[in-house]
C-alpha cells in the first residue's frame, strides 16, 4: 500500500491489536511488489526459486485506492491483505487477487482475529520455504530426488512412532515388561496364565480373557479353551482326522485345536495365511 491516509489509519489500528512480529510492505511499486510475493507465496514454489527468498517475504497491503494499479490477471497472493470500508472494496479486492480483507474502523475482535490468521499463514509459508530449502540441500547431499528424499523421511518417521511392542505382566516375581512378538503361545492353568516366551516362562495371575483383550488380535489366535498363540511362531497345521487338529510351533509345541473354534482357525492356518 502507498503511504497516505488510509495507510496511517491501517498502522494505527494495528497498535490496537496483540500481535507477534511481523512484516507489513508499504510500497509505491504495488504491481512489481504484488507478483514477486504472489510467486514467493506460491505453495507449488520449485525449490530453487525459494533458498534465498524466505527472507524477502512480507505481508502485502494493499489499499483500496491501489487496486487500479494490479491488473484482473494478476497472480492471487495469499499473504496480502486489502485495506478498505465497505464490501464492495472487498468484491473488487478479492477479483484482483487479495487474500484477505481488513476494516480498520471494525470492532477489535474482530481484527484481532483478521490479522492474527494473516500472521499465522505468514509464518505457515516462512517454514514451508525453509523446510524446501533443507530438502534441497539434503537431497543434493544424498545424491536422491526429492521425491525420494520425502519418501525415505516418511518411513524413518513411521518406524519412529510405531508403537511399542511391550505388554506388562504381573507374576510372583514382581512386574515383567514383555516384547509381545517373543511370546509364542499362552496357557491358561486355573487362575493363572503360563505365558511361554522365547527365553523363559512366565506364571501370571490373569484370565484368559482378559490377557486376550491386551494382546493384538492380528498376531494372537485362540486355538482351544485354555490356549492362545502367537501366529507369527506357528509352523504348520497337522490334520490327524476330521476331528483332530494340532497347530505346529517352530519349537516344535504341538497345541490341539478345538472343534468349535477350527473354522476360525482355518482362515489363518490352512494354507499358512499368516497376518502382517
């Protein structure tokens, strides 16, 4: 925005407001100023363009005397707000491209709320042209695209907040925090389980039930009454006659399944369709 009335009467009402910050351009070469950040705000921005820029990047106010100076094609720059009266101001700023409207004579809550959404995008848009310039940098260290660089950061984000595999098990002893994926199968015996692991058995006072409900239902499988498994220590399944089944371990644990719950079992043993 040029400096004149409407410029001082914007300055004013902003001392008004609680706002971190920022950059606000007045300029009197509104059309170059207007396409240089409408470009610099663009989120398709290549790379290249944004290195040196983020620091370039301002807030643009335009006011509505100013409006002839952009022309109907010009580039719609989001981080650009329009200094005006009445709704038509508006109309006719939002057809040249400004982002947003601001009434320095409004109620204050509401230009609290205008200009502090404007701040937040502005700040929004500084990290995003940062965050592409380390891309670049990392993917020229790399040797990759960034396309891949992304793509290799995601997975390396997924594998950091995947979730623990621990289940907390109370036995005589005190409490065991237990890697579920080594647990190979669970017994009930009376009021206790028997939780067979890789390297040790463990006598916990619990139900069957309810040590079911703890364990992940795509690794663990009931069998029988009395017996859960871990479907990623099953070896095989053993047919002896239409009514007697035995699931395999890798240990080489032979666990009889029910006839009731041998359909269900089916689905994941017959054909080894083991869950991911």
């Amino acid at each position: 925005m040029t400096q004149g009335k409407l410029a001082q009467a914007f300055s004013l009402s902003l001392q008004e407001l609680t706002l971190p910050e920022c950059q606000f351009e007045f300029t009197t070469d509104l059309h170059t100023q207007f396409c240089f950040q409408a470009r610099l705000q663009h989120p398709g921005l290549s790379t290249q363009e944004s290195v040196a820029e983020h620091g370039s990047l301002k807030i643009l106010v335009v006011g509505s005397h100013d409006l002839s100076l952009l022309s109907l094609d010009a580039p719609r720059c989001e981080l650009s707000v329009l200094c005006g009266y009445n709704n038509q101001q508006a109309i006719d700023g939002f057809a040249k491209g400004i982002s947003r409207f601001y009434q320095p004579d409004a109620p204050t809550e509401l230009r609290q709320r205008q200009i502090t959404d404007l701040i937040d995008a502005y700040y929004a848009r500084i990290n995003a042209l940062k965050w592409q310039w380390i891309i670049k940098r990392l993917s020229w260290q790399r040797a990759c695209s960034p396309a891949r660089l992304l793509q290799e950061l995601s997975a390396l984000k997924t594998r950091s907040t995947a979730p623990h595999h621990q289940i907390s098990l109370r036995s005589s002893c005190g409490w065991h925090c237990v890697d579920w994926q080594r647990i190979r199968y669970v017994e009930a015996a009376g009021d206790y389980m028997c939780v067979y692991t890789q390297e040790e058995t463990l006598i916990v006072r619990s139900t069957l039930t309810e040590l079911a409900q703890r364990l992940p239902q795509s690794w663990f499988l009931r069998v029988n009454r009395s017996v859960i498994i871990n479907l990623h220590h099953v070896k095989g399944l053993t047919k002896l006659s239409p009514a007697v089944n035995y699931v395999e371990l890798k240990d080489g644990s032979r666990l009889k399944i029910s006839r009731r719950l041998l359909p269900q079992c089916l689905r994941y043993l017959d054909g080894k369709v083991w869950p991911t």
